[in-house]
C-alpha cells in the first residue's frame, strides 16, 4: 500500500512529498526491514523514538512519530502515535474485523474458560473460529503463542487478517483492561461484548477499582450507537455483579443478562456439585431444561452462562448450545486436575486474584474429605494490595496453607511473602519459598481425602525470577513429585 493511501485514513495530516510503498507496519525498531513503516511509540521503559535512525538503517520506508527525528525518510508526525498506530493497522490489514463476527470478553476472572467454552460451542456447530487469550492465539488449528493477554494493535488487525484469509468465521477474544486503556483494540468492529465478573486485579496499574471498571467499560462503549438488522450489536452481563449497572449506562447495543442469584435472561437454579463435576437447572427465554457438566464449581456455571447467552445471540440453537457445553472436559491450567494414580485430588489452577482463589476454595471444600493443601503465592511487580487478602484468604479456606514464590519478577520473594503474611498474623501456615519445594511438600504429606490445590500459575511453563525466565509448569512439578511417593 503506497504510503498516502494508508494516511488517507488520518484526517488533517501533511502529506509528505514522497510515497514510498509500505509492505508493513512495526513498533518494534528490531523487527523493522526495507519497506515498513516504524511507529515510534513512547513506552513506560524505553521511547521508540530512540531508534528511529536504527529503524531507517534496517530499511524502514517511513517513520510514524510524536517528535522531529534526524532520519533522510517521510516523518508523519502526529500528536498520539500510539492512537494513530490503531487507524493505520485496521487500514493497511483491510479493516479484518468489520468482515467477522466479533466477540470481545472482560472481566477479572473467567475470561479463558468463558472464550473456550464459546470456541468449542461455534466449532461442534461447523461455524469456523479464531481464538485470542491469555494461554495463545488460534487461527483455525494453527496456533501462535502470545505474550499479552491481548496484543499491541498491529499484531491484532494482522492476525485478524489471517482470520479472514482462512475464511474464519468468528474471532473470539479475550479483552484486558490495560489493552482498552493502551487502545490495543481501537478499531476492532465488536458485535458481541461479554462482562464475566468484577474484582480487585491490576491496582498497580488502575490505582483505583472505579478507574480499573472504568477501564473495563469502554469495551461495552465502543459497541457503537446505531441499531442495524443485519448486525446488531450485544451486550452479554453478570446481572449478579454491580459493575453491571455502570456497563448498561455505557452501551447502547441490545443487552443479555445472566446470573444466579438475580433474575435474568439466562439463569441457573438447584445447582448441584461434586467433585466430577456440576449439575442444574437452565432457565433460558421461554424454557427451562436440565444440565449435567464435566466442570466443577459455581464459578464456572457463570462461565457457561455467559458462553451459552453469547452462543444464543450468535444465532446458534440453544439445543446444540448445550450438547456442546456438555462434553467439555475443561481448559488447561483452569480448575485442572493432575493424575498420576494418586489417591487424592490435585488441582492446578490460574487463581491470582483474591476473588478468584476464594471461589477455587470455596468449590474445594465442598467436596473435600479431610484436609485442603493450598499452595498460594503472588507475582512480583505487580498490586501489592491484594497479597494480604489473597494470604487470609488461603488460610480462611484452607486447612493447610503454604506460602511460595509465584513469578517473583525483580522483587525479593522474601519481601512478596512478607507482605503476604500482613494478612494471616496470628494464623497457622507455612512459608517455603521454592515453589517446587512447596508443591513437593504439599504432595509428600497429602493422603487419601485431602485435596492439593497449586494455585497462581496454572496453564503458564515458566516462571519468572530477577529477570530469567526458567521452565516451570505447576502440572508436570506436581506429577514429578508424585514419583517420590
């Protein structure tokens, strides 16, 4: 695409003399080569407009920036480069999302499960789907791993575009509250915004919950303002969640609701749980009808709630909706057990927020016989706040709480669980700083009836410690323990 075609999508702008052909877009000045286009974009660690000169060296066609640059190539300079990124991405990509049926997922917890739950639902009907979450990306069967839970603009419209060049039908995506903030997902055409839940996460970030569900709004905002037959637009909401009442003010799309405890479009009532899985009754528009799933918990009769109201609105029939929703196994790292012939429950899940690790518990101790191991520990680098309550929430829930190292980052393990112990002075638990030694620990002492439950990481096959990146998945640690037995 030549280099004024693509600016034509930015109103008011000075185009420069020349018109380079632009064969792709990158933020990244290592990934620049001949004939891109390198967007400078100021960062929280490092500005890229510090290596607009190593940009033009790799052969970069034109520069994008907020700043006067020394380079001999067009500088379109402009007030947001992170802002413009997003027009021109959905531009030179060919506006991929306007061509699918989209739907974007928020919340604090339940996203992953809530968007595989939708995956499975749209594949078992034949309508084809492209997947974007925190454990990878999916393209058809072809997955690409990620590193965000939602990527920077440019990777999303290209892989978008890759979306509509395998004729997929429909993009199911995870939406995090720093990418709506960031604007990684601004031109991205939703027909179908999905709200899980709402609890504290991200305070580091937010500073405050009113800032982190502001945040989480402006998906449902972005659903647009017009009413049109051929695609209408869905809001898909936690009726039993307050941060509902916000989110119906924010949209003016058509809106689904789903709960619990509160009246809704989809409800759920005489739940019944063990642990092999979850029975209840399914109250939809004009029918009520009985469930049987292979998952565990109340939790997650939220995350079927949510993928079966989203599946309705998309047009598939509620019989079909549940067929499916039935022979889900699960999703890895999330409420995952681990088998190695063991004589009592080992469950690895991604719990790492307050609300999540309590919900994960309290599902625990409902089928539980003796004793709950509940190895607990929080990342480095990120909301301190939620430590003390995550530590108190372990030992309200839990016979046996131990304390670990999670992905400790570039702060001490010894300070994260410092701050941990602030919440549980007085309380019985153990700390045992080396996650592979509390998980071993935890293992070696568990007999028939009691539950381990490895809580902070679940899916992840790494952690993280200074700035070293070591293999470690809490799955194949916990399995390797179990042959010391």
């Amino acid at each position: 695409m030549k280099l004024h075609t693509l600016l034509q999508t930015i109103p008011f702008i000075s185009l420069p003399i020349e018109n380079p052909e632009i064969k792709s877009i990158v933020n990244d000045h290592r990934n620049a080569k001949p004939g891109c286009m390198f967007v400078c974009v100021k960062g929280h660690v490092v500005d890229g407009h510090q290596f607009a000169q190593e940009a033009e060296l790799r052969g970069a066609a034109a520069i994008l920036a907020e700043e006067t640059l020394d380079v001999n190539i067009p500088v379109i300079q402009v007030q947001d480069s992170k802002r413009i990124m997003a027009v021109i991405a959905d531009a030179f990509y060919d506006r991929p999302t306007h061509k699918l049926h989209m739907i974007g997922i928020t919340g604090t917890n339940g996203k992953t499960t809530t968007s595989h739950l939708i995956d499975k639902i749209f594949r078992d009907v034949g309508r084809t789907t492209g997947l974007i979450g925190t454990i990878h990306m999916k393209v058809a069967d072809h997955v690409i791993e990620t590193k965000n839970t939602t990527p920077d603009s440019i990777m999303l419209q290209s892989v978008f575009q890759q979306m509509v060049q395998a004729e997929i039908d429909t993009s199911i995506m995870e939406v995090s509250s720093h990418a709506l903030v960031q604007g990684r997902v601004n031109g991205c055409d939703y027909d179908v915004a999905v709200f899980t839940n709402l609890s504290q996460d991200h305070l580091d970030y937010h500073q405050t919950m009113e800032e982190y569900q502001r945040a989480k709004g402006l998906l449902f905002s972005r659903l647009g303002n017009k009413y049109q037959s051929d695609k209408p637009k869905f809001a898909v909401l936690n009726k039993d969640d307050k941060a509902t009442e916000q989110f119906l003010n924010d949209t003016a799309a058509h809106i689904i609701t789903y709960g619990i405890d509160h009246p809704a479009d989809f409800g759920a009532k005489d739940i019944v749980l063990d642990g092999s899985g979850t029975t209840f009754t399914l109250i939809s528009p004009g029918a009520e009808q009985k469930v049987s799933l292979k998952l565990i918990g109340k939790f997650n009769v939220y995350n079927v709630l949510a993928a079966i109201a989203t599946a309705y609105v998309s047009n598939i029939p509620l019989d079909s909706i549940i067929q499916s929703i039935e022979t889900v196994a699960g999703v890895s790292g999330r409420f995952e057990s681990v088998d190695g012939g063991q004589e009592f429950p080992i469950i690895v899940d991604y719990a790492h927020t307050p609300d999540s690790l309590e919900n994960v518990l309290k599902t625990i101790n409902q089928f539980a016989e003796k004793r709950i191991f509940a190895i607990v520990g929080c990342g480095g680098d990120r909301d301190k706040t939620k430590r003390p309550l995550m530590a108190n929430i372990a030992c309200k829930y839990a016979t046996n709480p131990i304390f670990t190292s999670d992905n400790p980052r570039s702060e001490d393990p010894l300070a994260i669980l410092k701050d941990m112990e602030q919440g549980v002075k007085g309380k019985d638990y153990q700390i045992i700083p080396n996650r592979s030694e509390a998980i071993n620990h935890a293992i070696q002492s568990a007999k028939a009836g009691d539950v381990v439950l490895v809580a902070g990481k679940g899916h992840e096959t790494y952690q993280i410690i200074g700035k070293q990146v070591f293999d470690f998945d809490d799955r194949l640690v916990a399995l390797e323990a179990l042959k010391g037995r």
